[in-house]
C-alpha cells in the first residue's frame, strides 16, 4: 500500500496575488513608530492623512495582520516586523 500525497505539498498554500510595495508603504510604517497620528505621518510625507490611511489599510489587507492601532497610533508587533 502507498501512502497518499498530502495535498499541501502539491499545491501552494498562498493564493496568488498581485502587489506592490513601494518606498512610501515603508516610509509609512516607519514615521508611525515617531508621529501621534496619521495626519502628522501625512503631514511629514506631504501628503493627506486619508491617502496615508488608505495605504494602511491596503498594506494590512495584502499582509492579513493588522500593522498599526490607530488610538494610539503605535505599531503592532506585526507592523515593528514588517
């Protein structure tokens, strides 16, 4: 009798997915562990607090984790890893 191949070793486990990160996204996350809030991070960027708002949650939905509380703005353990 053969054993069964294990479905897991012949197929990914990770679903395909198509994304980007660039500078910004990193920049983000380090101006988060230093600002108070995302408008300050938006404001040291030169950008919006919703557009650093909207990269946030685009990061974190890629990622499955959660990378940053909001009140307090501080980094999860996730997001000091990332």
């Amino acid at each position: 009798m053969t054993p069964k191949a294990h479905a897991s070793f012949s197929q990914n486990p990770l679903p395909s997915t198509n994304f980007e990160f660039d500078a910004i996204h990193f920049k983000i996350i380090s101006h988060i562990e230093t600002c108070e809030s995302l408008a300050e991070v938006g404001r040291r960027l030169g950008v919006t607090r919703s557009a650093i708002s909207q990269r946030l949650e685009y990061m974190e939905e890629v990622c499955g984790i959660q990378l940053a509380h909001r009140r307090p703005l501080r980094l999860t353990d996730a997001g000091f890893l990332f």
